[in-house]
C-alpha cells in the first residue's frame, strides 16, 4: 500500500489526466469539511482557517464558503494571493466573501478562535518547513482554540482532530466522500508513474536496483535479451543467466553498455543473493531442468521479489507463489496456470487465493492483488509482436527492484502500452519490440512532466 501522499498524488494526477475536473472535487471536499466540523462542534463558532496556496488551501476556502451563516469564519492566507498555485483554489479564494486576509504572518493572528483549522499544505509539503510557516505553526499552537487539520498536518502543528479527502491519512481521522470517480480509481494513469522512486542524487551504483533474468534456451534466444535490455533502462545492473550461447550474446552486449554480468546456470543460486528481484521464464523452455530451477528458486528465496513471465507460468507450483511474486500470464497462460477461464473476476480471485500479484495480459490489462484490482487501456495491436511481452517482463521487473509490487505492475503496462500508443501515432503498427525498448524512457519522461 502507497503512502498517503503518494496515494493522494495518484489520485489527483490520474483525475487530471482522465479528463475529471479538479474544481468538482474541491467542490465536494469543502462541502465535506464544512459538514463533519458543525457536526463535530455545532453552529456559531468562531473559525479560522490558515490557508496555504496550493489545492489543501483551496479545500479550505471552499469549507469556509459553506460554513457562511452557521459559522463566524475567518480566512487567513499565507504567503499570499498572488502566489495560489492552483486556478481551483485562486477561484474559491474570490468566491469567499467573508472577512479574509492575506500576506499573514504570526504576529497578525489573533487568539480568538473557538476552532482553528490549519490547512497550509496537506500532502502537498516538499522538503522542510520555512517561513513563514514555521513561525505560523508556533503561533498556531498558542491559540486557545481547538486544533484542526485537512488531510495531514503539516510537520509542528499540534492538532486534535483530522478531516482526510477520500481515505484516512492518519490514524482515526474522519473521512470525506469527495466523490472521486469509480471508474477513473480504478483505472491506472500517469499517477502511477509520477509516484515511482526515483533515483537520489547522491545515490552509487546498485543502489536504484539490481536484478537477475533467468531466461533463454538453445531453442529460444530473443526473449530474455529484450527483457534484459528494457531492464537496463530502469536498473544499475542486470544479471544475466542463461545457456552459453545466450550468455555470449550478452556478453557482446556488456562492451557497449556495461550493464549486463553474465551468470553461468551452475552460479544462478549465488547470483540470486545479490539482487533485488528475479525475472524467470523469458524463453526459458518448459523441460525438466527448467521446472526444477523455476521452483527451487522460489523454495529457496521465499523472500525474494519475483516477476514470473513466459514459459516459467507453465512449470511452475503454483503453491509456492506468495506476496512477493508477480505473474504475468495472458488468457491461454492464465487458464492452464489457474484452471480458469482469464477474466478480471478470475484474476482478483487468484490473486487473494495464492497471494500474489496477477497481471491479466489483453486488450485491457488488470492487474490484481488480494484486496483491489485495476485496469490499464494503453496499447494497440501493434503490440501483438513477439518480444514485446518480454519488454513489459523486463519493465516490471526494473520497476519492482524500488518499488511495491502492485505499484511497478501496474506503471508497467501502462507504460509499456503508452509507449506503444506513441510508436502508432509515428509509424501505425510498423514498429517492433526493439523500437519499444527505445521508446519507453521517452514514455516515463512524458508521464513525468505531465
């Protein structure tokens, strides 16, 4: 499960994103506020309301709009007007008519509030607390009245008692319905991919991943060498372990981008331990030898993250799949693995029966958990080409060595299916999986900057 601030940036982005006006939404959330704090505390009151300038301030104007008549409010702006981050909250600044101020600071606020309602910044605080926020906390904390805050409090105030937008974002918080879409919650969107780690800068080679692709046989060569190279894209280093041929062409490989370690099969188990995530099954063939190492890598690294792709669903015991693993099965894959017909129903249900992460590979991809699934729609039948499943098996698995699992699935095929949305657009369906490798940190970089 996502942080609240990254649930709520997730949220927030993908409304934007799917067309789902803002404004309603601040709209619902003051109407909300308004309700739970007469609710609480009853009419007349006096309240002020410490606003910041992005959308968490704009909440607050909103609630102090609906509580004209009912309550003596007063709204209080810091820094002020001119620096309202967000076109939303500029306009419930104006549509307020009460008594308000602007270019606060501590030394103007009175202390004659029977509530006091601190709405500076929610989940919107990047970094520390400056001025003149920090002396408006200090100031806040001396007022006589009872300590409100919307969404979270922003890090010194001392609050008893917390209103959350959507879901709770601190421990016994009351919750408003601000009418978020169902049909845009449950979609995956560009909010995945904003809240995806990022490397530090002053990170060191390893630290933003390491993974290990089993893959490859004398038969089948491509498919774990588009893996491996999306992979390269997300990760400081892949480990690669195949048959010897295979390896040679990795090696061929490493002299251009000193990403890839090739593994002999006799030290995958060795190599295993120095990595983040395992990818299994891209063109590993589904002999004996292969169905034994598929599983005794699972028993043996019961804690190790896994993304299970390609012919590793078809050797596998699916009683030894848990929490840490992913599948990434289409509908054929999906009905011999499960023994069901591929639905989204079936893959919630396999999901919360084996514990894992199912991603139902179609027109419309789900991805599932125990408790939630979501559906992506980026893609095209261009994408029907051999090698681009290898791609999102690799994408995944990049994404999974910082990442949650369900959280690196789902940016995954979003990404993988935007990327091939952007090839249509430049070359129809003219475009392969080696194309789509290249496309894809042009993807991430747009989803990012949106």
């Amino acid at each position: 499960m996502l942080d609240p601030v990254k649930q709520t940036i997730l949220y927030d982005q993908n409304a934007i994103y799917y067309g789902y006006p803002i404004a309603k939404l601040m709209e619902k959330a003051g109407k909300g506020i308004a309700q739970v704090l007469l609710k609480k505390y009853g009419t007349n009151n006096k309240i002020g309301f410490f606003c910041g300038p992005g959308n968490n301030g704009g909440d607050g104007f909103a609630a102090a709009r609906y509580l004209t008549g009912k309550a003596d409010t007063a709204v209080y702006l810091i820094p002020s007007a001119i620096k309202i981050k967000t076109s939303e909250s500029r306009k419930n600044w104006k549509l307020y008519k009460g008594e308000k101020f602007d270019n606060v600071i501590a030394k103007d606020i009175p202390n004659d509030f029977d509530i006091v309602v601190e709405c500076l910044f929610g989940t919107g605080l990047k970094g520390e607390v400056r001025e003149p926020y920090k002396s408006v906390i200090k100031k806040l904390n001396k007022l006589k009245g009872k300590k409100v805050t919307i969404d979270l409090p922003v890090p010194g105030f001392k609050t008893n008692f917390s209103i959350s937008m959507m879901f709770p974002k601190m421990t016994g918080a009351t919750v408003v319905d601000i009418g978020f879409p169902k049909s845009i919650a449950e979609k995956i969107g560009v909010g995945e991919v904003k809240v995806l780690n990022q490397p530090g800068d002053s990170s060191h080679k390893g630290d933003n991943g390491k993974i290990l692709i089993i893959g490859g046989s004398k038969y089948f060569h491509g498919a774990p060498v588009y893996a491996s190279k999306t992979a390269s894209k997300i990760v400081d280093l892949v480990y690669f372990s195949s048959v010897p041929e295979n390896n040679e062409v990795i090696k061929k490989m490493k002299t251009k981008t000193n990403a890839f370690i090739t593994v002999p099969r006799a030290e995958v188990f060795k190599a295993a331990k120095k990595v983040d995530v395992i990818l299994i099954g891209p063109g590993l063939g589904v002999d004996q030898q292969a169905k034994q190492l598929t599983n005794d890598m699972l028993k043996k690294f019961k804690n190790k993250k896994f993304v299970l792709d390609a012919d590793a669903l078809k050797v596998v015991d699916k009683k030894l799949l848990n929490k840490n693993c992913i599948v990434t099965p289409h509908k054929q894959e999906f009905k011999k693995l499960f023994g069901l017909t591929a639905s989204r129903q079936a893959a919630g249900k396999m999901a919360k029966k084996y514990n894992c992460i199912v991603v139902l590979k179609g027109v419309t991809d789900f991805v599932a958990d125990h408790n939630q699934t979501k559906l992506n729609t980026t893609g095209n039948a261009g994408m029907t080409k051999g090698g681009t499943g290898d791609v999102l098996a690799g994408l995944i698995g990049g994404l999974a060595c910082t990442n949650g699992l369900f959280l690196a699935a789902s940016a995954g095929v979003f990404i993988n299916g935007l990327a091939g949305d952007r090839l249509k657009k430049k070359v129809y369906y003219n475009y392969n999986a080696t194309d789509l490798i290249k496309e894809i940190p042009k993807t991430i970089k747009w989803c990012l900057d949106f």
